[in-house]
C-alpha cells in the first residue's frame, strides 16, 4: 500500500456491504469519493462475490414494474442505473419479458442540455420535467451522464439552493455562510456550468458549532438525512425561544404581494412589513432582489 493511499474505513465496508448489488460499482465509488476499481478490488478482499449479494441477482418484482413503466423513456442504461443493473442486463430483461420500445428512444439536444444545466438547483426537477417533457428519472439519468451524479438521494450531496429550500431561508445565506463562516463546500463543474455542493454530514457538523445561525424550528424533520440526535432538541429549543419571523423564507405568493403593494398600491416600505409582518429592510433587501431577478428574465 501507497503511503498516499487512503485508508478504508469500517463506515465505508459496511456501506458496500449493504449496496452492494442494489448500486453499481460507480455509483458507489461516487458516493465514497473513490474510483470504480478501488471499490471493486475492495469487494474482492471483503469476499462479497461469495456471498448472498451478488450483482447477477435475478430481478425482483419490484425492479419489472419499473422497467415497463419506464422502458419509452428512459434507455437502457438509465434504467440500469436507477435499479443497479448493466445495460446488457436490462436487454436481456426487456427479451425475456418480450417488452418493446412503442418508438426510438428521443435523443437529449444541446438545447436540452443547456437549459437542464442553467436550471437545475434553482428550479425544481418536477418545473424542468414539465419544460423539457422528460422524466424526473430521465432527468437525473442525463445528469448523472453529465458528470453531476445523482445529488441528495444517492451521495449525500446538495446543491445550494436545495439547502437553502430545505433550511427556509434565502440561498444569498448560503452563499454567504461558505464566505464567511466557513460552511464546508465542494464546486462540480459540467460543461459551462459551476455547481456549489454541500455534503450533509459535512452541513451537521458545521451546523453544531454554529447554532446561533439557524433557527432550527423551521427546518422540517428528517428534511436532511441522515439528521444527527441533537437536532431535535436544539429544534424544541428553537420553537420557544426563537423570534418568531426570523430569517423567514419568503414565499412566491409574498413576492407577488410585495410587488402589488408596493408598485401597484403605493405603500410604504414600513406600512407592507406591518402588513406581512417583516421589517421595513427586510421588505428593502428584498425588493431590491425582486428588481434584478424581473431584469435578467
């Protein structure tokens, strides 16, 4: 062994132990921050081959349904991905089933591509799949291809904007918690593209030692998982201590709000946080925001 080479922890064993058959040997190795054949030849040593959890498992019920419903829209390496399967694997099955595609599968444009990279973390999958008519699953699969592999459900990895929709506050907080505070980050590239990351373990143990930033009664339970023992009490903590408006996300429906009172009702700044119950600068910083977003759109 190299003295560069990177010791494999119990924690990683036993996370090949138990994905084993269920993820291929690149998803794994991305979700551990290693490369493919490092994982493979740690599978050897651990002598998983011999064991139950071999990758040629036969298909289960579970995996059939899922290749039927989406063999039109997804090809077969995508599906392969999504139930930890070869390509030639999933052939095989759509044979065996004596599945066929309805049409040609539609190959993704650079248009697609474009638009799926400028909007991906700061709209939402479900927004994307309605303009590109794709799948959510096709989404994530195209992704993936493109080097952003598979964000919250399989490495651990959020964007920016996805934590700052799960913490309710503003993504500007984020942004300045990783200049100022130290927040642990990783920056992905794809294409023209420059992704933020945040691990979220890496998120929980930087978020300990800054308690006094969050107001952790307004982040859902198990909303960041695997979420730690300790954020349920400071949670209760927060609740009864807390001003209640703080850091308050604002919601599309006070956007609209704000903009009406403001430009079609003339109202103060001062008289609409009564009103929506924010201070006169929050209704400021924000407004200032609304101006820039309307100008590059």
């Amino acid at each position: 062994m190299s003295k560069n080479q990177k010791l494999w922890t119990t924690e990683e064993d036993l996370f090949l132990r138990k994905q084993y058959g269920q993820m291929t040997f690149q998803r794994m190795g991305e979700h551990l921050n290693r490369s493919k054949e490092s994982v493979n030849k740690r599978i050897i040593r651990l002598n998983l081959r011999s064991e139950e959890n071999c990758l040629r498992k036969k298909w289960t019920t579970e995996q059939d349904p899922f290749l039927k419903e989406n063999i039109d829209i997804m090809n077969n390496r995508e599906i392969g991905n999504h139930l930890g399967k070869s390509p030639s694997s999933v052939a095989t099955r759509i044979k065996i089933l004596k599945l066929a595609r309805k049409e040609t599968l539609r190959r993704w444009t650079g248009q697609e591509d474009e638009y799926l990279l400028k909007y991906y973390g700061s709209k939402s999958l479900e927004h994307i799949s309605r303009r590109l008519q794709r799948s959510i699953p096709a989404l994530e699969s195209r992704l993936n291809r493109l080097g952003l592999y598979g964000v919250r459900a399989y490495t651990g990895n959020i964007t920016v904007y996805e934590l700052a929709s799960c913490l309710q506050i503003d993504v500007h907080t984020i942004y300045k918690w990783i200049q100022k505070k130290e927040l642990p980050h990783k920056i992905t590239r794809a294409k023209t593209r420059k992704f933020v990351g945040v691990e979220v373990s890496a998120f929980w143990k930087w978020a300990e030692q800054n308690k006094k930033l969050l107001n952790f009664s307004r982040i859902p339970t198990n909303t960041l998982l695997p979420e730690p023992d300790w954020v349920r009490k400071q949670r209760k903590y927060d609740y009864y201590n807390r001003p209640k408006y703080e850091k308050k996300q604002w919601t599309e429906e006070e956007d609209a709000r704000l903009w009406y009172m403001f430009y079609e009702e003339g109202r103060t700044q001062q008289e609409i946080g009564q009103l929506i119950g924010r201070s006169r600068y929050g209704v400021q910083r924000r407004l200032n925001r609304l101006r820039k977003k309307k100008l590059t759109t």
